[in-house]
C-alpha cells in the first residue's frame, strides 16, 4: 500500500510540474518580446521605455537561465502570487478562486445528479438483467452519449427559458440557476455511471459471497441492499472521480453558453483576450486539482478493492 502511495503520489507530481513547465513557457512560445510579457505581467502600469524594460528585466531576474526563472516564477504561483491579469490589472488568484468555486459547486450539482439517477437505472438493469427493462434502461443511456453539451444546451433553454418559462437561460444568481448547466453537464456521465453500476452488481450478484448470504436464508431484497448494492458501488467512486476531474476544465462550452462565471468561462476569457497570467493561473490550478481528485481516487479505490488496487499497482 505505501509503495503504491508512493508511485501514484510521484505521477501527481509529476504531472504538475511538467503541466506548470509548459504553462510557464507560453511567453517564450508566442509572439512577442518575452521579457515584457512577464514585467506586463508583474508591475502594474504600461512599461514602453527600453532602459526601463532592461531594468526591470535585470531586477526580477529576466536574464537568468530559464529554468532557474521557472523556480521561481512555479514559488510564487505556489505561494499565492501568479501575477497581474492584462486585462483588469487585478491579481489573478482574485480572479481564479472566485472561478473555481463556482465551477465546483456546477459540477458537484451535476455528478450528484447523474449519481442519484443512475443508482436506480444500474440497480433495476442489473437486477432484470437480459430482460426487457434491461436493453430499454441501456439503449435510452447509452443514447445520452450522443447528445454533446453544444447541441443540448440550446435545447435545455428553448424548452425551459423560452417555452415553458420555469428556468433561467443564463447567469449564476440562485439555485434555479444551477439547473439547466448541471442538468447539461449530467447527461452524459449519467450513461457512463449507468453502466459501470449495471455491471458492478452484476458482477456482486454472481459472487460467492451473495450465494453464501441466500443460503443461509438471507431475503432477495435484504442480500441486494446488504451485499450487493455496496460492492457494485465500487467501480462508481473511480468513474465520479474522472469524471469530476475532467469536468473541472471541460465544462467552458456550458459555462459559455449559460454565462456561467466558472473557470471554463474564465480561461475561454482569458484565451479570447491573449490574457496570458489569466491563462497561466487558471490552466495550472484546474490540472493541479484534476490530477489530485484522481489520484486520491486511486487511493479509495485501492481501499475499497484491494485486490482491483493491486492489478493497477
């Protein structure tokens, strides 16, 4: 257990530091002087003089080797400081932590969603396994992979906002507000979490241990709660964990569409406006938190089926 730890804790930082390395290396890689990309985005106020350029250059430590600069600049982000947005001249992390609250709570609302409407479509497939309400529960599902965010989305408002006039369109103002992005970012992982609890409990079912409980007398309903509902759960902590993961950056075109002021929508700013510290900031902070969800994933995983751990180790 403590060299799987270990290893996975390695890939987690691993992962980061080369993420924050190609991150660090956007000045370098697009057009433009380098140097005054970074004082523009350090020191407040428009810096055009070439002697002060060379200055500041000279002061924050410009002309060092590249990567003793990117020690420093990858302290500086770690200690908070990830410099000045060109477009507000506001600190970033004033900027990234509002962003990433919002983008959390939307994606936490939309995996609890998918979860509580996947429980009881894996359960009833499993349990009538083969039978008609099986192929009807996997075939509506599995038809949920074909409906991207870009082309649901509109639906979601044209049907709720326009039609029916119960929902919000757009905007991040009360729980109604929530709806219509969760339940768009919920749909597809509905038919993953469908699936792998479907076949988890199959799975739990066919166990010796469920045949051992039914022959000591043990009910069907009282065996499917005790037994087998727990052990089909196993396979969906990993599965909400990815998915949790890849939502945190992979939400920009629902955050767009429903105005959302969450992460997806700050880095889609950011690009749209060549904000390169906005940029920076926020792709380092989504990697860093997605990696770390999945790796702490391994490790509940690992906990919960020791022996499912011990095939990844």
């Amino acid at each position: 257990m403590i060299k799987f730890m270990t290893r996975r804790t390695a890939t987690l930082v691993a992962a980061v530091l080369l993420s924050s390395f190609a991150v660090f290396l956007i000045p370098y890689v697009t057009p433009g002087d380098p140097v005054r990309k970074i004082i523009r985005s350090r020191v407040a106020g428009d810096v055009v003089d070439g002697s002060t350029v060379e200055s500041l250059g000279m002061s924050l430590g410009l002309h060092d080797p590249l990567f003793v600069q990117y020690l420093r600049w990858l302290g500086s982000f770690f200690s908070g400081d990830m410099g000045l947005s060109y477009v507000s001249r506001t600190p970033v992390v004033e900027q990234v932590m509002p962003a990433l609250a919002v983008t959390l709570s939307l994606v936490a609302a939309a995996l609890a969603t998918a979860t509580l409407v996947s429980l009881p479509l894996g359960t009833a497939a499993a349990l009538r396994q083969g039978r008609r309400t099986d192929r009807l529960i996997t075939t509506v599902t599995q038809s949920f992979i074909a409906m991207p965010e870009y082309w649901l989305a509109p639906m979601l408002v044209l049907v709720f906002a326009l039609k029916l006039e119960v929902l919000p369109s757009a905007g991040w103002n009360d729980a109604s507000s929530v709806v219509l992005p969760a339940a768009t970012l919920a749909l597809r992982p509905v038919s993953y979490f469908t699936a792998a609890v479907r076949s988890g409990m199959i799975e739990a079912l066919s166990s010796d241990h469920v045949f051992a409980a039914r022959a000591r007398g043990l009910g069907k309903a009282r065996t499917v709660l005790s037994h087998v509902i727990p052990n089909g759960l196993v396979p969906l902590s990993t599965l909400f964990a990815v998915w949790f993961a890849g939502l945190l950056g992979g939400s920009v075109i629902v955050e767009v569409i429903f105005a959302v002021p969450g992460m997806g929508r700050l880095l889609y700013d950011a690009v749209v406006n060549s904000d390169i510290p906005l940029a920076q900031g926020g792709v380092v902070v989504v990697v860093a938190l997605a990696v770390g969800i999945t790796t702490l994933a391994d490790f509940v995983h690992r906990v919960l089926s020791p022996q499912a751990g011990a095939g990844l180790a």
